[in-house]
C-alpha cells in the first residue's frame, strides 16, 4: 500500500468525541457542502503525504478520514492537492476536516 504520513493542525477551539473514519463524508468543494443543505464548521487540517510509487489516491482519502474521525469531524473538503514532479515523489494533500448539521431553514 506504500507510505501515507500526516499531520494534522486544529482549527476549531473545541474538543469532539472521534467519530467513525466509514462515516466521514468526502465532500468535493465548499460548494458541494452548501448544494446539500449543510453547514459546517471547520475542525481542523490535515496534511498528508504519500510515496506515489506504492500509494494510491484511495490510501490518501482513508488516512484523511481516518485522521479527520480521530478529531471528531464528520465530514472533509478537498483541498489542495500536489502530484509528483521532477523533483519530488510524494502524493501531498491538504484537506479540510469539518462538522457539518443542516442549514437551519428560514
């Protein structure tokens, strides 16, 4: 499966209960967030690398929700994401873990 590191930066002052990584949604974009009636509050930020050699995308997407249920988060936006180049051979991500409840309606 290859070598997924991370590291994660909290956002949010508030402390949660870890969540289950299966029930954290992927969600494309904020946009993608807000087309599905949901608000969110941003929890904190995961940055993930991978050796592209031996890893594939779908080894990034489950160490971030991995590391996104560990900090109570129920859901994560993708973010910036870096392939290799001449120069470097990590997979890097940048993606966002949230908490997300329906948009109160008016």
């Amino acid at each position: 499966m290859g070598c997924v590191r991370s590291t994660t930066e909290m956002l949010s002052p508030e402390r949660y209960p870890p969540t289950v990584p299966d029930s954290v949604t992927v969600f494309i974009s904020v946009a993608d967030v807000d087309a599905q009636g949901l608000a969110f509050e941003r929890v904190a930020m995961l940055f993930i690398r991978a050796t592209a050699e031996f890893t594939q995308e779908l080894a990034i997407m489950r160490r971030a929700r991995e590391d996104a249920a560990k900090v109570g988060a129920n859901g994560v936006i993708l973010g910036d994401a870096l392939e290799p180049g001449t120069w470097g051979t990590d997979r890097q991500a940048r993606i966002l873990a949230v908490r997300t409840r329906p948009k109160p309606r008016p």
